[in-house]
C-alpha cells in the first residue's frame, strides 16, 4: 500500500494538530510521539490545568480556540494552518515510530488526499481486539486544501474529503479509558447527543425500539465486530453498550427534557 519510490527534492509539508482541553497527563506524551512533523501545533479550548505549559515545554505551538463542537474545531484548525498535509492526533493517542514513518511516506503521493488510520484502543487496561473498537479506522492524515468536516455533526465527526481515500497499516494508540467512572462519564454524553441528533433530524422511537435496538447493538457488538475475541471484556462491554443503546431509544421515547443539554 505505501509508496516505497523515493521522495521529490521538496517534500510535502505536514502539521500535527492537536485539539485539547484539560488533558495535561497526556498532552506532553502526545505532543513528542509528533515532534516527526514538520510542526506540531495544539489547538487548546480554555484549559484550566497545566495543558498549555506542558504542550510549550514539549515543543508544540498553542493556539487559544473557541469550542462549539469537535467539527468546528477541525474546521477552525485547518483554516489557521498553512502546511499541505495535516494529521489530527488527539491528546490520549500516541504515534508510533512505524506509523510516523509510514505517514512520512504516504505524503510524496499525490493520487491520495486523505488517509484512515487504523487505531489499538486501550479501554481500562485491556487492548481491544474487536468489540467495535479495533480496527477502529480513523480519517486523520488529510491534504489541507481538500478537506473539511460537517459543522452540524457534534460528536463522530468524520472529514469530507474531495478526493481519494485510501488506508494506512501502522497504528494511532489510543487510552481512551483509564477508569470505569470515565467509560461511562463519556458514553452518557455520548447517548446524549445521539438522541438529541436523531431528535432533531425527526426520527422518532416506537416502544418495540426499546427491546429491538439494544438486541441489534449487542449483536452487532459481540458477533458481527467480533466482541468474543475480546472474551469476559468484550461480552461485558457488548452488553453495556446494548445498555446505552436502550437508554437513547427511552430517551428518545419519552422526549426526555435530558436530551435537550447541550
């Protein structure tokens, strides 16, 4: 898959942009796994913790940016940036020396203009090996000029690219959860938004939803990705997952005042 032909006399430039807010036990970690770029800039939404100091004192750039949503904030990144190729990294993933390397290839190419990014999520010590967290592909590595994010997707935001798009083979680590209380801080802000979305765009829940939605989400967690290869973990998180997934459809059901938080 990676273009192993030499590089132009004048390489692509490239920025890792790092969006953050109050993740200073991560952010120096993250910022170093990036120093391969030619900047590395973090992109800091009001951080009221040591964040910006410690993202300095590893080398990156900081920036002071408004936060309405994770789309916006891509987008406002990208319009501040010069450099042809931009990698979004978050604060609680590491790049790997395979992974830098293989970006730094990818980037001489010109027939690609963005790349999905396989991810290894470690979800309270445990590296997931199916579940819906592995392989996880990520569209991160974007050529600048071609691409942009939806303004109205709040969460799971996902590039538009006008071009082709292909997928890289080394690996983002990612420590999404050090602790259960964290899972599920952010899995109920998650649902939240989920149902406000399917609220806004008229979808409406059926009472039959509450019992069919939650069977689909376990399934489809457990057998169709693959949950048994995780064993007791992947099982246990399948069906809290098919938890959640009951609590948006109730939600939902209920038009539950909840779903109106922003």
């Amino acid at each position: 898959m990676t273009d192993p032909s030499p590089s132009p006399a004048s390489s692509p430039s490239l920025c890792c942009a790092i969006l953050a807010c109050n993740v200073e036990s991560h952010i120096a970690a993250c910022v170093q796994s990036c120093l391969f770029a030619d900047r590395v800039v973090v992109f800091d939404t009001r951080s009221s913790d040591g964040t910006v100091a410690a993202a300095r004192a590893a080398g990156a750039e900081v920036v002071d940016i408004e936060f309405i949503n994770f789309s916006i904030a891509r987008n406002t990144a990208l319009s501040l940036l010069h450099e042809e190729w931009v990698f979004f990294v978050d604060a609680d993933e590491r790049v790997t020396p395979e992974l830098a390397t293989e970006v730094q290839q990818v980037i001489q190419r010109d027939d690609v203009d963005g790349w999905w990014v396989p991810r290894y999520n470690h979800i309270v010590g445990h590296v997931m090996r199916g579940t819906g967290w592995y392989p996880d592909h990520q569209l991160r590595l974007l050529r600048r000029s071609r691409a942009h994010y939806d303004p109205e997707r709040e969460v799971h935001e996902v590039a538009i690219i006008d071009g082709r798009e292909d997928y890289l083979s080394q690996h983002l680590v990612h420590y999404n959860y050090d602790t259960w209380a964290q899972f599920h801080a952010k899995q109920r802000r998650y649902t939240i938004f989920e149902a406000a979305t399917l609220r806004n765009e008229g979808i409406r829940a059926h009472f039959r939803h509450l019992f069919t939605r939650p069977v689909q989400a376990f399934g489809r967690r457990f057998i169709t990705w693959r949950g048994y290869r995780d064993g007791w973990r992947g099982l246990q998180l399948s069906l809290i997952m098919a938890g959640y997934e009951f609590l948006k459809y109730w939600w939902l059901w209920r038009d539950d005042p909840l779903i109106n938080e922003p």
